[in-house]
C-alpha cells in the first residue's frame, strides 16, 4: 500500500519534467495536420452558419405562411360579401 502512494506523485512529476522532443514531423504529416484542423474549423463555421440561418429561415416562413392565410381569408370575404 505504501508504494502506491508514491506512484501518483511520482509520474506527475515525471509528466511535468521537460524533456527533448526527437521527433520529426514530415510534410505529409504536417500536411495531414493543416488539412485536419481546417476541416475542423470549418465544421464549427458551417455548424454556427446553421444555427443562425435555420430559425431566420422558420421564421420567414412562418410570416409568408400567415400572410398568404390573411390574403385568403380577405379574399374570401370579398367573395362573401359581393
């Protein structure tokens, strides 16, 4: 039970300690990176894009539907009282 008690503080700071990164990222990976997070950018923009558009879009729809039923009805009161 004792040496679990030193692991958590242990690979916390073995986790925060800063070491050399050797790594080489290619350009087909850096690429692949670029190509992924504009992808995901673009998500978010036609996401937001949406929920701003679509209920501007209801709501015109609604107003040319309840505009049409007031035209019909006027028109049929025309008709009724000719």
């Amino acid at each position: 039970m004792r040496v679990y008690r030193w692991i958590v503080p242990l690979v916390t700071l073995a986790a925060l300690l800063p070491t050399g990164a050797m790594a080489y990222v290619g350009p087909g990976a850096g690429l692949g990176a670029l190509g992924a997070l504009a992808a995901v950018v673009g998500a978010v923009l036609v996401a937001l894009f949406g929920l701003i558009v679509f209920p501007i879009t209801l709501l015109r729809r609604r107003r040319r539907q309840r505009s049409q039923e007031t035209a019909t009805a006027a028109a049929s009161d025309a008709k009724e009282n000719d």
